[in-house]
C-alpha cells in the first residue's frame, strides 16, 4: 500500500478516478489470465501521455517499482504486480486518443490503450483491418510490447512487421517522451529504436502510442479443415497449399486430439465437424483474396477443393480426407479449443517455437516421455503449423491441484527436450513475464542477458527491471 503522501501525489496527478486503492476495484488489474494473481499497491490510470510522463517521473524520483499493463490479456505474467504488494500498476487502458485513420496511407494511429477490437471496428468503413487474428482483446500498446503474432502470422506477419512508429516514455528521471519514427515506411535516417521496444515487453520504456501498418479486409475467404495421414505429413501437406495457393495462404492452424475433444465437450457451441470420429491431429487451412470475384476467375472454394482433391489422389498422399464449409464453422473449432482447455482445469501451458521441420519429431519424443513418466498428464496441443508455433498444453487426467515438485519436474522436462535437443524458444509469442523467468535465467545466454540488461540502463530502466528483460520497473 502506498504512504499517504505518494497517494496524494499520484492522486493530483492523476485526478479524479485515476488512482484506485480500493483492492476491490484493483482486483482486476491484479488478476492475468493465467495464473494466480498478485496484490498492487495501487493502480494509475493516466489518460495522456504527459500524465504517464509525470507519473514515471514521480516513481523514479521516489524509488516506486511499477508494472506497466495493457488489456492484460496476456499470459506470461508479465503486466501484473507479485505478491509483495509493493508494486503498482500503471494502467494504460484509459490511453484511448488518438484513434486516427489514414485511409490512403494504409496507416492508423492509436494511443498505448487503444483495443484491437476498437481499432477493426474504426477500421471496417475502409475496408481496411490490422490482421493480426488472436483469442483475445489485447490493446495495441501491449501487442506492440510483446510483438504479437497470432493465427494469421503466415499471411501477414507480427507485429514488429505492422509498426511504423512509437510514442515511447523513458524510466529515466525527466520521463523522457521520445517520439521513434514518423510512421513512414522507409525510414534509414536514424537507428531504428522503435524496434527495441516492439517485443521488449516494457524493459526499456513505455509504450503510449502506436502508428501501425494496416491492410485491405479479405472479399473472398475459404476454409478447411484438412486430416493428415499422420503427423510427419503435415509439413509436406503444408508445403503443397504454399507452392499451389501461393500468396492466398493465410492461415495454417494444427490441433490435436484431445484438443479438439476438449473444445466439442465443454463448448455448447459447437459441434463436432467429424462425422467419423475426431482424428488424431486436424489442420485448419485458409485462403484469402483481397478483391471481389471476377468473370472467368475460380472461386477460392474451387480452389481450395481443387488443392484437397489432386493431394487426394497421390500415392503419397499427405492427405486423407478433407471437410468444406462455411467460414465460421471451420473456424469455430479452432477459437473454441482455449475455452476448452480452461473448462477442464488448471492448464499447464508452454508457448513454443520451433523450426519446421522438427515440430513432427519434438511433438513424437516429447509424447513418448509423458506416456513413461507422466502418464497422469494428457497432451492437448495445437498451434501455428506454417510459423512453428506449437501451444504445448498439458492438463491432469484428473480432476485435483498439481504437485508441485511433480509439476516442477514436468516443467524441466518439455524445456530441456525442447530447448537443449531442438533449439526451441521457451517464448515464441507470448512474451516475457514472471512465469518465464525460471526458463529466461536458465536458457537465455549470459551474454544476451547482459547486453539486454545494459540496454535497458541506457533508457532508465534499473537492474531490477532487466531481470527478465521484463515488466517491472524500479
């Protein structure tokens, strides 16, 4: 809890309603998506950039360590206070101006607060949309944080792709505003140190607002969903839709099993689009055209059927069968299977990346040590086939807490596979947070960890902060 004197400090600053003690009104901004919650000291809620400057200045000055938090969608712990109930929040939900379209620059401009939802929606009487496809409602400062990515990272990208500029806050003790790029494409008359922020998860500054490249909304769309002969002809079925779909490949989507098993049971939604059983792995594919059909032109559902029936008749198939349909129910199944998983208990989830080629094998040997030394966990992944992302999610057969040592073990067991025979990332998309720092201390190089650290010192950010590479400032 903060002295009566910061309180009203941070209170004049902010004004009314912008510091919240109340620790049921703090609740929420206490509480991540994953995982147990902590307890702030408080929560500011700044509505422009100069009161974010004021009040980091403030916290500097006095020594005050501060999470800066988004939506706080994300799922690595990184924009929620620790338990010590010393820290605050410095929520930027309130950062909601500018929203500024530019129709023919393909560019918007948006404060740190600003929803994905909000911006799509400013967005659609231009038929234009930043298509980066997520489970969640992240703001656009935090999916800048933490370089999103998404089920659409095929076709378009992250977000270090779409950001052309950056207001930025320093840590330092002026609250330094630096205004990173002028949202110009092309742009070589600085050093581009709008990037360390894009992905930087808050160790170096914080972000207020966000000049972003957008795109032109899809006017034709196909979806599948595909079943593969079995897991090593995914990536052959893969690159078949990227040599004959070519450009209009915009999602490529893996989901397991029992994923998908999970998601028909616990969402009264869906239904189950199997009519012979759900298989063992299902691949949700996409194409997308950005104009409208034209005389003599296949439809993308012609040429997608045409893709599936020409693998279809190989010898060596990678394919076996292939279900048609209309766009919401193809993707229906896939933005059901988190909702799933949470419907069957505390999940324990890994956010890997790999290269392509070793998804099958990692996936084969990492299956093979839970079936001999953790039989009680069941594997329920999917993820990003086309990026190599891989949700490597693990749920108890049955109902009741984890051990923990039991759950520790596990935990070493998928990194040490993945990081130490594979060369995975123990991060591929969600970012840096409390809930990776064991894996960040231990497989991130010293020599990273350093360089990073002493980054962060240039910008104002202290030791502390850079412990991660992460979210606390102090």
């Amino acid at each position: 809890m903060l002295d009566q004197v910061h309180t009203e400090a941070l209170a004049a600053i902010l004004g009314p309603g912008g510091l919240i003690l109340d620790p049921a009104d703090r609740a929420a901004y206490e509480t991540p998506a994953r995982y147990a919650g902590g307890v702030a000291a408080a929560v500011a809620r700044p509505t422009s950039t100069e009161q974010v400057s004021q009040v980091v200045a403030y916290c500097v000055r006095h020594g005050l360590a501060f999470v800066p938090q988004g939506a706080n969608t994300g799922l690595a712990e990184g924009s929620t206070p620790d338990t010590s109930g010393t820290q605050f929040v410095l929520s930027l939900d309130r950062l909601i101006a500018p929203l500024e379209i530019d129709a023919a620059d393909r560019t918007a401009t948006v404060g740190a607060g600003v929803r994905l939802s909000a911006l799509n929606a400013a967005l659609e009487p231009h038929g234009l949309f930043l298509p980066i496809d997520l489970g969640a409602d992240p703001s656009l400062g935090g999916m800048a944080a933490t370089n999103t990515g998404g089920a659409r990272f095929l076709r378009y990208g992250d977000m270090r792709r779409h950001v052309l500029g950056l207001e930025v806050v320093l840590a330092d003790e002026a609250a330094t505003v630096l205004q990173l790029s002028h949202g110009l494409r092309k742009d070589n008359a600085a050093v581009a140190l709008r990037q360390l922020f894009v992905g930087g998860c808050g160790a170096f500054g914080v972000i207020t607002a966000v000049t972003v490249e957008v795109h032109h909304r899809p006017r034709q769309t196909a979806a599948a969903l595909l079943v593969p002969r079995d897991a090593d002809a995914v990536l052959p079925l893969l690159q078949a839709f990227e040599a004959e779909a070519g450009g209009a490949l915009t999602a490529f989507e893996g989901m397991s099993a029992a994923a998908m098993r999970r998601a028909i049971d616990h969402v009264p939604s869906l239904s189950n689009p199997f009519a012979g059983g759900v298989p063992d792995y299902a691949v949700l594919v996409e194409l997308t055209r950005t104009w409208a059909p034209r005389d003599g032109e296949a439809s993308l559902d012609e040429v997608l059927q045409q893709i599936a029936g020409d693998l279809l008749e190989r010898d060596d198939s990678p394919l076996v069968d292939a279900l048609f349909g209309p766009l919401e129910k193809m993707w229906a199944l896939r933005h059901s299977l988190s909702e799933g998983l949470r419907a069957s208990g505390p999940v324990v989830g890994f956010d890997l990346s790999f290269r392509r080629r070793d998804l099958a094998r990692f996936r084969r040997e990492a299956t093979a040590m839970l079936e001999t030394d953790f039989t009680d966990y069941e594997l329920c992944d999917f993820g990003h086939v086309a990026d190599g992302g891989m949700h490597f999610n693990l749920v108890r057969r049955e109902p009741g807490a984890h051990d923990p040592d039991r759950l520790d073990a596990l935990r070493e067991a998928v990194l040490v596979l993945a990081i130490e025979c594979f060369g995975a990332s123990f991060s591929g998309e969600h970012g840096l947070g409390r809930a990776v720092q064991g894996p960040y201390d231990r497989f991130t190089p010293r020599l990273i960890q350093d360089y990073s650290a002493a980054v962060a010192a240039v910008f104002g950010t202290g030791s502390a902060s850079v412990r991660l590479g992460p979210a606390v400032i102090n």
